[in-house]
C-alpha cells in the first residue's frame, strides 16, 4: 500500500502536481517517503525543508542529485526493485 501510494506521488510529481503528490507523501514517515518528501522541497526550492527530510532518510543527501527529476526517476526505480 505505502509503495503503491509512493510511487503515485512520483508519477504526480513528475507530471507537474506537486501539491498533490505532497499531500500523498506527508502521510507517512518512513526512510522512503522522507527521501521522496526531501525531493519535492527541492522541486520546491526550499533547500532548508528539503535538508530536514534528507536528514530523515537512510544517508540520503540533498547534494546526491543535482535534478531532482533524475532523483524521481531513481526512488521510483529503487521502490520498483524492493
């Protein structure tokens, strides 16, 4: 369930709904959705809120990806995989 509700917030992110794919991610609170809430905060431009979430994941950084669409791509991936 947490899965398939993540990887809808991706596909809504990377299709330009950022408030809905937020809406989506700040339910929970597990490494995953920290990581994916970290990325939207970059879309965002907000460095200092994107940082807070990073520091919530499992050794995620904000300097890790410069495109936070690359980024997408990749949780979206590793979710995928898992």
């Amino acid at each position: 369930m947490l899965e398939s509700e993540l990887l809808q917030a991706i596909k809504l992110a990377l299709s330009g709904d950022w408030h809905r794919a937020h809406n989506i991610v700040q339910k929970y609170n597990d490494a995953n959705a920290n990581w994916l809430h970290a990325i939207l905060h970059k879309m965002e431009d907000d460095e200092w809120n994107s940082k807070y979430w990073y520091a919530k994941t499992d050794g995620k950084q904000y300097e890790d990806y410069v495109d936070a669409n690359t980024e997408l791509i990749a949780i979206q991936n590793w979710l995928n995989n898992d």
